[in-house]
C-alpha cells in the first residue's frame, strides 16, 4: 500500500504537472497558428471542390499570417479523405472540406460511415452553395422543362440518363422524380411518376462526354461545368434546382416555378475541424474563414461562376449540415439508393 505522506506527494506533483502545462496549452492556442495548416480536400484535384478549397486557402493564409496549403485525398464520394482527416490531431491545423456528398449524402448511402457529420465535427462556416442544371443534347426531343416531365410521362422507361453516383446531380435527379410523382394538383396528370433509366458513371467527365455524343440525352450537373457548353450551343439548359433563378442562366426557369414549388437540390461545400479542437483554436479559425468569405476577391469569383455566397459562420453552417443530411438521408431511403 502506499502511505499517506506518498500519496500527498504524489497528488502534489500532478497538481504542479497540471500548473505548469496549463499555460504552455494556453500559450499554444493564443499564438495559434505557429505553423502552416492544411486543407484535406477529400476528392481529386481540378474538381469544384478542389478550387473551392484553394480559393479559401489563399485568403485565410493572408489573414493568420501562415502558409495554408490544400492536400487532396480522393475516394469513396470524400469519405476516405474525410475520415482520414478526422483522425488527425483535434488541434486546428488540418481542417476538413465537408460537404454535400460526404456529410449528406454518404449517410443514406452507407449504414456503416466510419463518422458521424453532426457528432464528430465542429462546422466553421459554409463556403460555397451552386445549382445543378439539368441539361439535354440538342438532338433530345423536348426543349423545355414542361416539355421534358411530359415526355417522360408518355414514354415510361425509354429515357436514360446520366448520373455519377452519390454526386449532388444524382440526388438532384432523384428528389426531381420522387417529387414529380407526388400529387401536385387535382388533375391526374398531375400525379403521374416519370420513370427513367439512369446510366451510372465514374465520373463527370465521362458523363459529360457521352451527353456531348449523344449517347445519353439528359442530366443534371453543376452550373460552372454546364456554362460553357450551353453557351457553344452543344447543351440546352431546361431548369436549374435552385429555388432562384441563377445569374448565368438568366432565361432558365427554376424546378421549383415551373410546377414544383420548393424544390432544392445544391452542390455545396464548407470548412469544419474535429470535435475536440480547442474553442480558442475554434474561434479564431472560424473569423479567419468569415473574414475570407467576406472578402471582396472570393466574392466576385463566386459570382463570376454561379455560386451564391452563402450565410457564414458556425452556427448557419452547422444547422444547414443538419437539415442537408436528414434530406438527402429521406431522398435516399425512398429511392432505395444501397452502396455499390
């Protein structure tokens, strides 16, 4: 047994331990960040994401007066990334690109996600928010919205699309069919379901290749990817599924004002860090991230590209990554969407 007077010597040192380390962890959050911090962007470099991830980085670098350099690590729609990140130390030098795939919709997905996106993240702030367009080859034989829920109603299973699985284009073309089967008025044309056959693809760029063929009349894709083809003329843009009209696409209605109030479906991303990471570290990364995303150059190239410059800061994001993951989570489940 230990005696009395050891083991007040023994609570004595952990007292003096605890003394001493408390104002070196003090001083190692107030003279945060002492060195250069890192972005793991879970998906490939070139993406949406990717320049998302680089663009935040250039600006927070200029406001902590560190190097903030982005580390792309792919697989499994961001979770692998994800997950990796996550398991790095909580100490606010190796944020995480969160986002729609990884942090919505891979819960609907995968009954057995390595994370939890509520419970094991602390959401800095939401960076980017963008419509998909749903886009046909000029050889399709609809030029409208309208145009296009009619003809899939009169030709049940004759019309394939395209879709990269678990991408926002997808979820956008799932939601779209499960809402047009829902009864919207008294007429019972109303209430007709659109069955198509969707083609998947690894990828947006070989989708995007057999749609500019001709072997795939339809699909919905991010507006930036979509821009400059229908501009050439080589696309027609039908919607885009934002509830307002973007700017790029000034004379393309909406989903939602062409007969199917509400509907939403946007690729997004956002800045999060592990829980555990100091709230010091915390705050002072969130007003470098808000300061960023109020900035006059990351601004202009939002909207330069489309994207709308979301509401920032924790509390809006966290919320937003809430009711984005109990959507999509929904969508999947009806579909009966299951892991490939």
């Amino acid at each position: 047994m230990i005696s009395k007077h050891r083991y007040i010597r023994r609570l004595l040192a952990s007292a003096s331990a605890v003394c001493i380390g408390l104002p070196l962890v003090a001083f190692a959050q107030s003279d945060f960040p002492s060195k250069a911090i890192k972005i793991i962007s879970p998906f490939p470099a070139g993406g949406t994401s990717d320049v998302m991830a680089r663009m935040i980085a250039d600006e927070m670098g200029k406001t902590l007066k560190q190097a903030v350099v982005v580390e792309n690590v792919g697989g499994a729609g961001g979770v692998v990334g994800t997950d990796r990140a996550l398991k790095a130390p909580a100490d606010g030098y190796t944020l995480i690109q969160t986002g729609v795939g990884q942090n919505a919709v891979a819960h609907g997905i995968n009954p057995k996600m390595p994370y939890d996106s509520v419970k094991d993240f602390v959401h800095l702030t939401q960076v980017h928010s963008g419509p998909n367009v749903l886009v046909a080859h000029p050889s399709a034989p609809f030029n409208t919205f309208a145009e296009f829920i009619a003809y899939g109603r009169a030709h049940p299973g004759e019309l394939n699309y395209g879709y990269t699985p678990a991408a926002s284009g997808h979820m956008a073309m799932e939601l779209l069919k499960q809402t047009v089967g829902t009864c919207t008025g008294a007429k019972k044309e109303n209430c007709r379901p659109l069955f198509m056959v969707g083609i998947p693809y690894r990828g947006g760029g070989p989708m995007m290749t057999d749609l500019l063929g001709g072997q795939i009349p339809i699909m919905f894709i991010n507006q930036d990817v979509a821009l400059p083809h229908v501009k050439a003329g080589k696309l027609k843009a039908l919607a885009v599924s934002s509830t307002q009209r973007n700017p790029l696409y000034p004379d393309v209605p909406t989903v939602s004002e062409s007969g199917f109030p509400g509907f939403s479906a946007l690729s997004w991303s956002g800045m999060s860090v592990a829980k555990g990471t100091p709230k010091p570290v915390v705050d002072k990364l969130e007003a470098a991230l808000v300061s960023a995303m109020q900035s006059p150059a990351v601004k202009a190239r939002l909207e330069s590209n489309g994207f709308v410059v979301p509401e920032a800061g924790s509390a809006a994001y966290t919320q937003f990554v809430t009711k984005e993951l109990d959507r999509w989570v929904r969508v999947i489940k009806v579909a009966g969407i299951k892991a490939e």
